[in-house]
C-alpha cells in the first residue's frame, strides 16, 4: 500500500459518513476529511436546491427573482467580510509565514465553508437571466460598462496589486478590519471581471446555448401576448419593430456563425464540461499510486502536471465513448429497425 493510500483509508474510516450526506467540506480538522478533493461536489450539492428555486423563480417571476438573487450575492460577500472580521482571516496566509498551520487555518474558516462561496455559485443564474434576455443590450449601466475595455484593463491591474495593497496597509489599519474591507472588495473585483468577459461575449453565448427552438416559442408567446392585450396601432408598431430586431440580429448571428468563435468557444467548453466529470477519478487513481512523500515544490508542480494530463487524457475518451460521436453512433444503429417499420 502506498503511503497516500494508507493516510486515505485511515482518515475516511473516521469520516466516510459525512462524504453519504454531501458535507465533508464541513468536517474537521480537514487532515482527517476523507478524499478532500472533492469538498467542491459537496458544496455544489448543498448549494444546488437554491439555484433550482431560482431558476423555477426566475420562470414565475422574473423582477422578483432578480432581485432576490442580487440581495443572495450581496449578503454571501457581506458575510465573507464579516467572517474575516470575526475570525481575523487573513487572505494571503503564504505572504505571511510558510507555517502551515496558517494554511490549515484560512482553508477551515475562508476556502472550505458553503456560506463564504454562496455569492459566487448564484451569480450565473443571474448572468444567464440577463444574457438570455440581452439586458446588456438595453440597459445603459451595462452597455457603457461592456464596452469599455480600459475599465476591463484597470479591473485586472487592481486584482495584481491589491495584495501589496494589503500587505502596505496591514501595520496601519486595525487587521480584522482590514480583512473585512480587502475581502469584500477583492471579490467584487473578481466578480466585475467576469462580469466584464461574460456581458461582452454575450452574442456567442446567446447563439451557442440557445435552443432551435427557444426563439420560435418566444416570438409566439409574444404575439399571443400581443394579440390579446395591446391596442392595434400599438401591434403595429410593436411588429415592424420587432421585425427590424429580428433582422439585424440573424444578420449578426450569420456573420458570428461563420467564424471561428463559436467553434473555439464549443471545443473548450466540451473538454472542460468532460474534465469536469472525470477529474476526481484521475486525480485519485495518481495519488493512490503515490510512493513517497511530497517534500518540494518540483514534486507538487509535477504531480500537478500529471493529474491535469491524465485528467484531459480521460476526458478525450469520455467525450468519445460517453457523450460522444460512439454514443450517436450506437444509438442511431439502436434507431434503424424502427425507422424502417415507420417507413414501411
């Protein structure tokens, strides 16, 4: 047995219970969490019932259901903040001291725990909800916001320098108070960032998640809606309007089809949603064969470039058995008798 395999086995006889109820991101010390690679599935499962309450939201209510996911991510960087307060949570441990115990420490209170990543797990509802419906388009905060590249660029400086920031500001500023005030702002940062990346690519986004569908739906939802609550000269209007939107947005649509981006944007997407799926089984399977101990930086940065090649290695073959062209092909062969009986 190997010595990563022995430590595994020793630590989830302890704790195996809490990785069945999805929560073993919460047990400590995390030394004796069982397989802590995958802290992030449980926070994805206990976070998960609040995204589908808001998508069934945003489906019955849409203002609402805007306004309640704003005020959830405004209360998760406020409670980072004032758990940093609480805690005195320092955000750059390593800066600090090479002590682990500080590491120990600051991944138990501030990487580890549901609540302090709640904001950033409800922000992609509330940007599909805006992109699907092309808000950036429409509203001038988001318009002037997406269209200027220099914020874009000012947004990444601020995130480089923000650490010397903290680290200027530490013997001056009562820390604990410090930390609540860099907290709360370093993840606004992050938060404007892709914010900034998804709202600009939005066009391709729309065209590249977008059903056939979706659009024939929608326009007949709206002259339903149209047909039965507005006046006639306002249809009217309402119909070349949306005739001339129509246009100049299958026109758009056309010329971003015929290049590249799309095509770009579907590769990455189908080999990270594939790695997602198996990066757990392949970072486990390299560490349960894991002789020695990892006593330097070459050692963890060479198991880290060897997990992330057998990760995208599996993936590769996933993609092609699993989900892939396989798949389509066995289940079209599966297709055929009944196809002709149709046909007869």
């Amino acid at each position: 047995m190997s010595i990563f395999s022995d430590y595994t086995a020793e630590a989830c006889l302890r704790s195996f219970h809490t990785n069945l109820l999805f929560i073993q991101n919460n047990y400590r010390p995390i030394i004796d969490m069982c397989l802590p690679h995958t802290w992030s599935v449980a926070v994805e499962f206990q976070i998960l019932p609040v995204i589908i309450l808001l998508v069934h939201l945003y489906k019955r209510s849409p203002k609402l259901a805007v306004i309640i996911n704003s005020l959830i991510v405004i209360a998760g960087l406020l409670y980072t903040g004032v758990s940093a307060f609480i805690k005195d949570a320092h955000p750059h441990t390593l800066i600090r001291s090479l002590d682990a115990r500080q590491p120990i420490y600051w991944f138990e209170n501030v990487y580890l725990p549901t609540p302090m990543i709640v904001w950033l797990y409800t922000l992609p509802p509330l940007w599909t909800y805006l992109i699907m419906n092309k808000y950036e388009k429409s509203n001038p905060i988001l318009m002037k916001f997406t269209r200027r590249n220099k914020l874009f660029a000012a947004v990444l400086l601020i995130l480089h320098i923000l650490p010397m920031i903290w680290i200027i500001l530490e013997s001056h500023v009562y820390p604990p108070f410090l930390n609540f005030i860099y907290f709360i702002f370093f993840r606004l940062f992050i938060g404007a960032l892709f914010t900034f990346v998804y709202m600009s690519n939005s066009d391709s986004l729309r065209e590249f998640f977008s059903h056939p569908l979706d659009k024939e739906i929608f326009n007949e939802n709206n002259n339903y809606i149209n047909n039965n609550f507005e006046p006639s000269s306002e249809k009217e209007i309402d119909q070349v309007v949306q005739t001339d939107e129509d246009n100049a947005v299958t026109q758009f649509s056309k010329k971003i089809s015929s290049g590249q981006k799309n095509r770009l944007l579907h590769i990455w997407s189908t080999l990270w949603r594939s790695s997602y799926y198996v990066h757990i089984c392949m970072i486990t399977l390299r560490y349960s064969i894991q002789r020695w101990s990892l006593n330097s930086i070459e050692s963890f940065v060479s198991i880290a470039i060897e997990c992330l090649a057998l990760t995208f290695f599996a993936a590769f073959f996933f993609q092609l058995f699993v989900v892939g062209p396989v798949t389509s092909f066995i289940a079209t062969i599966k297709l055929r008798p009944q196809l002709k009986l149709k046909a007869k």
